[in-house]
C-alpha cells in the first residue's frame, strides 16, 4: 500500500543553516506530494505541494522537488530562521486510493539563535 | 474563501463521561472531510472520513463515532471517554487538487 517515510527527528539546527528534512514515498498510481508545517498548539498548515513528477513545490522559502525516480520529496530551505521552529509533515494523496491521505510520522525542528 | 471552524478549542472531560466535537466548513460544498487524531509528540491517525450527508467511514475500530447531519458539519462522538482517547483532534476537509486543509484543533484531556 501507500505510505510516506521522512527522517527521524528531532533536528536542532542555528539560524542562517541549511535544512534538509528528507521523505520518500511509496505508492501504486500518481500521487501529489506536501509538505504540511505544525506550530505548537496549532493545526497543520499546507506548506507547499507538487502534483507531478519534476514539479518544484515553494513557499516562505523553502522548497521541494518531486523525484519520480527517486521516490522522493526532500523539503529544503537555504537560511533557517527561529520562527521556522516546528514540526513538519510529508504526505502524499494518491488518486488510486480515493479518499486517502498518508502522513509521514513528522519530524521536529528547532533553530536556536 | 474557505474556512474551517472547530469546537471547542479545550476541553477536560472525566473517564467515562461523553464527548462532542463539532467541525463546520465555510465557503465550499460537498467537501470530503475528516477527523483525525494527534497523540502527544506523536503523527497523525486518521479516525474517520465522510463523502457527504450521512456518509461516513471508519479507519480504526474504537469506542468513538462520527455523523454527518448537514453538508458542511462534522462532529466526533463517544459515549463513555477512555483516558486513552485523550489527544489533540483535527477536522480537515480535502480541496481540489486533493490537498487537505485543517482546523484550529480540539485538544482534549481525559482524565
């Protein structure tokens, strides 16, 4: 079946780094992808997308790239900030599976000053 | 524009006492929509999901239950809460391009 692997967290970084929160995914037909960001006590907020494969997914910064024949969607951002402080989710929605959505198990980020 | 209303926003409710949460949506029809379930410090479990009026499916077996009533209203049901059943729920619905869009969040403590 479907399902939708990101890396263990959580991840601690300083402000001005590099992130890269990596996610792979399984599924049987065409999915799109997203990246969804959670802040504390808050509901998941779509972050950005991609619907086919080479697509690039951007938003505030951070990007991601649909790689068909990697099966991944890496979310990348180039300059970390404290605001960015969250957890963030890969999840994927495959036509084949009607009304389905898998979430990756979210991974949480920190920057410090 | 869509929006997505979700109450109450905090709730402590004593085992075994029953539970009611309601999710509305604004500025759309006939969503597909949602309950899932957030475990502290944990990912999210989809609880149950609903196509249209009346229409309602069920991911995992457990003592809650959802309805339908109108086109935009979703509520999540328990008869007698466990202290298991404590967590952060979320409404969502799904919009055109299948992408899910969430709620505020109901976060509940059963103690």
């Amino acid at each position: 079946g479907d399902s939708v692997t990101q890396m263990e967290g959580p991840v601690t970084l300083s402000e001005e780094a590099f992130l890269t929160i990596n996610c792979t995914y399984t599924a049987t037909g065409y999915p799109s992808l997203f990246w969804y960001v959670q802040y504390p006590g808050e509901g998941l907020q779509l972050l950005l997308k991609a619907t086919k494969a080479d697509d690039k997914g951007s938003n505030k910064g951070f990007e991601a790239t649909y790689r068909k024949e990697t099966t991944s969607f890496h979310l990348e951002k180039g300059s970390v900030q404290v605001s960015d402080s969250a957890v963030y989710f890969c999840a994927l929605s495959d036509l084949n599976t009607g009304n389905q959505f898998y979430f990756g198990t979210g991974t949480s980020l920190t920057v410090i000053p | 524009s869509q929006t997505i209303h979700q109450w109450p926003a905090t709730l402590v409710q004593p085992v075994g006492s029953p539970l009611s949460l309601e999710c509305t949506v604004e500025g759309t029809s006939n969503p597909n929509l949602y309950w899932y379930r957030q475990a502290a410090g944990r990912g999210l479990q989809l609880l149950f999901y609903s196509v249209g009026i009346g229409q309602i499916s069920s991911e995992v077996p457990q003592n809650l239950s959802a309805s339908r009533p109108q086109d935009r209203q979703f509520i999540l049901s328990s008869k007698k809460l466990l202290l298991s059943d404590s967590g952060f729920y979320l409404c969502a619905w799904r919009g055109e391009g299948y992408e899910q869009y969430f709620g505020p969040g109901t976060r509940l403590t059963v103690t």
